[in-house]
C-alpha cells in the first residue's frame, strides 16, 4: 500500500500576511499611498545616514589639513 502524497503549502511571510490584511481594509489609492510614503521616509533615512557621513569625511578632511599647515 502507497502512502498517500504529501501536499506542501507555503506559510505566508508576515509580509505577505500584512499586505493582505491591507488590501481588505485600505482602497486601492490609500495602499499606493502608504506605500509611497514609507517609500519616502526610507529616502529620507537614507539621505540624513549619507549627510552624517558626508560631514564625518569633511570633519577628518578638515582635521588633516590643520595638522598639516599649522
């Protein structure tokens, strides 16, 4: 006698769950909304970490050129 097949389902990701749970409360335009402002905020936080190391790199740059030319 055979085993009878195993049938394997994938268990969503909490990604995958969340946008689902999205989709039923939020209109269409509200999702793509959010979705854009998230989007935005993660540039943000990209552009202050590249500010913070910008400046690190002029601070060093300037510290350098001090104790070169007294």
């Amino acid at each position: 006698m055979q085993a009878a097949p195993v049938r394997a389902t994938a268990i969503p990701s909490f990604t995958t769950a969340l946008r689902a749970v999205e989709s039923l409360l939020l209109s269409s335009g509200q999702r793509t909304a959010r979705r854009n402002a998230w989007t935005s905020v993660l540039e943000d936080r990209r552009r202050a970490k590249d500010r913070v190391e910008a400046q690190r790199v002029l601070d060093q740059s300037a510290s350098r050129s001090l104790s070169v030319h007294p």
